[in-house]
C-alpha cells in the first residue's frame, strides 16, 4: 500500500465493455473480494446485417456499433452493482474501464459521435467500427505492402503485418469511402479512450491501444510522407484525426464528472483510471505480470497476451509493446478472431433440430449436450480436422480473408463430431501462436486462461492436451472487471503499482488441468494434420478462400 491510508472497505468499480454486453463489478480494495455484479446488455448489439437508422443492408465484413449502448451500461449495471455488493455508494474510491480493442469511434472536437449526428446517422461510417469489423483489408493489404517495400522499422514490431481490425486501415477506408466522415471527424478516438471522456469530461489517449493498435512505436507513428503514398488525403491523419498525449496504464485519467455522477450513482470527483483493453487488464487479475505467463482470455475470440525481459520479433503477433501490460517488461499480444463465436455459430446455424429438442428436454443448453456427446469420444475417433477461420485469422497469418474449412466429414459425421473437432481446432491455432512465441525466443512457460469458456471442461483438457502444458485458471469469473477494478485502486492511490494490486487482489488457481500422455500423442498427429492444412491455404499454395470471398461479395453487389 501506499502512504495513503485507504479505509478497510473501500471498494472501486470496474467495466468490462465487451462484444454484446457491459459487466459491472464491485470490488474490495483490501482482498479482491467481488461484492456484486451487473450486467447490461447492449440495445443493438453487433450492427453488421442492416444499419439502425435505416434499414439498409450492410456490405460483407463491417461489424458497427452504437454509442448510446456503452452509455446504457454506466446507467444500469454501474448502479446495479452498487445495489448488489450492499454497500455505499460512497464507501467507492475509483472506476476503471476495458473495452475491446481495436474499436474505433469517429467523433467532434467535443467528443460528440458523428453518428449522433442528423447529418451523418445514415451513413454507416459514422458509427463506431467494432473490433471485428474487417471491410477494412484492402486497405491493411496496402498498408502492408508499402511498409515492406520501404522497410518500416515498425512493421516488425507487429509481426510483419498490420490487421484490418486496427486505427490506421479502419481510417483510411472512412477517408476513401466516405471522405463527407472523414472531413467531418476531429479525431479518431479508441471506445477504449471514449468512454473515459464521456466519464471525465477530458480526451485521454491510452498508452496500450496506441501502442498496440495504433503503430506507435518509440515515441512515433508511421511518417507523413508514408501516409501519403498510401493517399494524398491521408498525409495528415496522425496530426490531424489521431495525435494525442499518452497517459500510462494505471494513471488517473481524471475524476468523476457531476453528469457521470448522475448517471452511475458514484460519488462526484472519484479517480477514473486511463483506459485499457479487455485482454491486458485480464493479465494482471490472474497475477500473471512475469515473463512467460501467457493468458489466454477466450469468448467470442481470444486474445494471448504475456509479458517478456526481451524485445523479440514474433512472427504474425498482434504488437509488442514496452510496458503494455505491467511497468518495466515488454507485452506481447496474439489472438484469434473467432472461438466461441465459432462454437455458437455451429449451435445457431448447423446443428439438427432433434440436438435442440433433446437438449430442452433435459433442460440443458445445446453446448452442453454437444460437449457431453462430444467427451466419450477417443482423440480422433470422428475423423475430423478442422480449420478456426470463420472469423478469418488474427495470428499468425493476419488475414481476415481466410474462412472456415472440416475436412474428413462422410454421411456418418455427427453434429458431436463436428462440435468437437471445432474446439480441437481453436485448440490448435493457440498452439500455432505458442510454437511462434517459443522458436522466436519468447518461451511460454505457463498458460493461464480466463474469460467465460472456462466451463467447459472439456475444451480446457482439450487446449492442456494441445498445447502440452498445464493450464492454470483465473480464480475470477470476471477477469477483464476484475482488472480495470484493480487498474481504479492504482488510479486511486491505494497501491504503488498494478504488481502490487494483482498480489493483493488478483486471483488464479494453478495448474487445474494437466495434459494426459496418450492424449499429447495422438494430438500431435491430429495437429501436423491441421498444420499442413494452414499452410496450404494460409501461406498462398492456394488462395481459393480469398476468390470465394469476392465471388460473394460480387454476387451481393449485384444482387443489392
């Protein structure tokens, strides 16, 4: 602790906002203990069929969202929260926040969405750009190929290639296909960034997505006369749309206005903790700020962040950053774009009614019927490998063009078969990412997963079996709450530093799955299966995902 003495029951508050919803957690300062927990679910969710305002289709590949929604979880799930933990509202020292990343929100000098705007609210790129919104490839395509043809020094910082998902492609295609948004947009903020503006009254630009998503690296962004090759309108975008001061992770970005006051029930003037991303707020809840502990934060997708003592250059990783996860070392970031949105997708889509009438008749979930089925199988038993594309690839191959492939399937093939080996899949394409940390000189010596598929213990002895090392598990159901939580202690004063605070507020339960020898084997062969089928399709030998990919939107384009 620090010289400041904090009461025994002070609490601080934190928000998790996530794909479809917000979680609110309250949170003993002293312990970690989690006092209560609320939820609110967003009013639009994932915008990627028809846009709100009009209901005019979307393009393939955009995913929106509205900002009114963030806003709605302040009210609700703060309060809620409140009421739930029992206690004072004043008895709160600090709020923290954690947003999906990259997820980017185009507004006025005041802060103000351009979507909220008459003039702008039909035109979808008014509105925020989710994580997962990858119309942009195009753009990162050409982005890519000009760092390598000037041999940027900052492209290996990120892997050798830069996402769809990030600041500097989702700009520049509002800048080509929508240049009225452009021009109308004073800057292009993080939802991260945003919604501690909308808490304190003042812009604050995190230290981690600028690092990570927006190609900051030592002290600069990409040149002027990069930005120009790329687009003569685009020269300026840094000191025009982007630029900003940067605040560490942990600093108090301000305190409490009196409207954000009103709308969460907390005290006017708290401190508001700088903004942060789901995945590296998650690290230190699960206590894992040294080197070689990779958390694996798995929901809709995953993200693998971990900390290292040296600058490495990792082939398909997501960013490193120095001090991007805790003070002092080098954080590294992979990911996959889809893992339980893929297992949802299959349940939704693909799965045969009988599957759902069994499951309500014993008053299970589809998952959990699948899963059960799924369990009494031996390693291999349905002959089935598959790739985890849906969502394309986020590491190793940065390429969002690339879809879903089972291959092995015959007139046998179950539903429980295919459910299963697409969790095998996930499975393997966290173990490609571990392989590329380790032989780049960046070992992985423990792997800690968090996040809501945790229980599902079959997928857990799946990925320790995969991966062959022993999986260890957050010992909070609300990792990345739990970490912005900890992240508003720091703000507040009532510890030095995020180290400090995960020591006492962190939790983590080790090795609670260990990988069983006959299962490591017969992986192995399944997992050189799924290798080859990566490299044939995602390293060129044959782009035919990325010609379906057109051939669809050819056929949307004409058919709207």
């Amino acid at each position: 602790m620090t010289d400041k003495t904090i009461d025994r029951d002070a609490c601080v508050v934190g928000v998790d906002f996530g794909t479809l919803s917000g979680r609110a957690v309250v949170v003993r300062v002293r312990d970690g203990a989690e006092l209560g927990t609320a939820v609110s679910e967003y009013r639009h969710g994932v915008v990627d069929q028809v846009l709100p305002a009009t209901g005019r289709p979307l393009p393939p590949e955009w995913a929106l969202q509205v900002p009114a929604d963030y806003l709605d979880v302040l009210r609700t799930a703060v309060p809620q929260a409140v009421e739930a933990a029992g206690i004072s509202a004043e008895q709160v020292i600090g709020i923290g926040t954690d947003f999906t990343a990259c997820t980017m929100v185009p507004v006025t000098a005041d802060g103000t969405p351009l979507c909220d705007l008459p003039e702008f609210a039909e035109n979808p790129h008014a509105y925020i750009k989710l994580w997962r919104h990858h119309a942009a490839q195009g753009q990162a395509d050409r982005i890519n190929e000009l760092a390598r043809q000037r041999k940027e020094p900052w492209l290996a910082r990120y892997g050798g290639l830069i996402s769809s998902e990030w600041e500097f492609a989702k700009g520049l295609q509002v800048l080509e296909e929508a240049p009225e948004v452009y021009a109308a947009m004073e800057h292009w903020v993080e939802a991260a960034d945003w919604i501690i503006w909308q808490l304190t009254g003042t812009y604050t630009r995190n230290a981690c997505t600028a690092g990570y998503k927006g190609i900051h690296q030592d002290g600069a962004y990409p040149s002027e006369d990069f930005l120009k090759q790329l687009n003569p309108q685009f020269e300026n975008f840094v000191a025009d749309k982007l630029d900003h001061p940067l605040s560490a992770l942990g600093d108090k970005a301000g305190t409490l206005t009196k409207q954000a006051a009103e709308w969460t029930g907390l005290p006017e003037g708290i401190a508001v903790a700088v903004g942060n991303v789901d995945a590296h707020v998650t690290a230190p809840a699960a206590q894992a700020v040294e080197p070689g502990q990779m958390v694996a934060i798995m929901g809709t997708s995953t993200c693998h962040v971990m900390s290292g003592d040296v600058l490495r250059e990792v082939p398909g990783m997501c960013g490193v950053v120095d001090g991007g996860i805790v003070p002092g070392l080098w954080g590294y970031e992979a990911g996959q774009s889809g893992v339980g949105d893929i297992f949802a997708w299959f349940v939704k889509n693909q799965v045969p009614p009988a599957y759902h009438e069994q499951a309500n008749e014993r008053g299970i979930t589809v998952h959990e019927l699948l899963t059960e089925l799924a369990a009494t199988q031996r390693v291999g038993e349905h002959g089935l490998v598959a790739l985890d594309w849906h969502s394309g690839n986020r590491s190793v191959l940065v390429d969002h063009e690339l879809s879903g492939v089972v291959v092995g399937q015959t007139l046998a093939t179950k539903a429980e078969d295919v459910y299963r080996a697409l969790l095998e899949a996930t499975a393997f394409g966290t173990r490609v990412i571990i392989d590329t940390f380790t032989d780049a000189g960046v070992p992985v010596t423990e792997l800690v997963i968090a996040g809501g598929l945790i229980k599902n213990a079959l997928l857990m002895q799946i990925y320790t079996d995969v991966v062959n090392l022993p999986l260890s598990v957050i010992g909070s159901a609300q990792g990345p709450a739990l970490g912005s939580a900890m992240h508003a202690a720091v703000a507040a004063g009532a510890f030095e530093d995020i180290r400090e605070a995960a020591k006492a507020m962190g939790s983590v339960r080790r090795n609670v799955f260990t990988p069983i020898p006959e299962n490591v084997e017969a992986y192995e062969r399944l997992f050189l299966d799924y290798l080859e089928l990566h490299d044939y399709f995602g390293r060129g030998a044959n782009d035919v995902m990325h010609r379906l990919r057109q051939y669809r939107r050819d056929a949307l384009e004409a058919k709207n």
